[in-house]
C-alpha cells in the first residue's frame, strides 16, 4: 500500500500528516502546539499523559505512533 505524508496548516502552524490504512492520522504534538502554542509542545504532551495516567484516566484509547519526518528531516 502506499503511503502518503503531507503536511497541512493550522493557525499558520504546520502540522504533519499521513495517509494510513485509508485514513487521515495527524501528529498529536504538531496539534498540541498549535493549540497551545508552547515552545516545547512534546514535553507538554508528555506530561498530560502523565497528568492523566496518575489521575486514573487515559488520553484516547485507540491511539498508534507513526514515525512522520521531522523538520530536521528525521524520521520520529
């Protein structure tokens, strides 16, 4: 199957996204910072999941981690 990465815009933030299994999945921390708009939106992330997790909850419970190309051009 071939496999499509894009990026789309938010707020005038970028925000990747790919094509997986017929459905567009996005990059939870590239949504958070444009939300939030907080210099270190994968540490923000992080710790609302932490925040959750303590709290007895969860953050989605249907969630898979794509590697998607970073600006730097890495994939992660």
């Amino acid at each position: 199957m071939e496999k499509k990465t894009t990026i789309a815009l938010f707020k005038g933030r970028t925000i990747r996204r790919t094509l997986h299994q017929n459905e567009w999945w996005f990059s939870v921390v590239d949504v958070v910072a444009a939300l939030i708009d907080s210099p270190d939106a994968g540490a923000y992330w992080r710790k609302l999941k932490q925040r959750l997790k303590e709290e007895g909850g969860e953050v989605v419970t249907f969630c898979h981690g794509l590697k998607l190309p970073a600006a730097d051009g890495k994939q992660g």
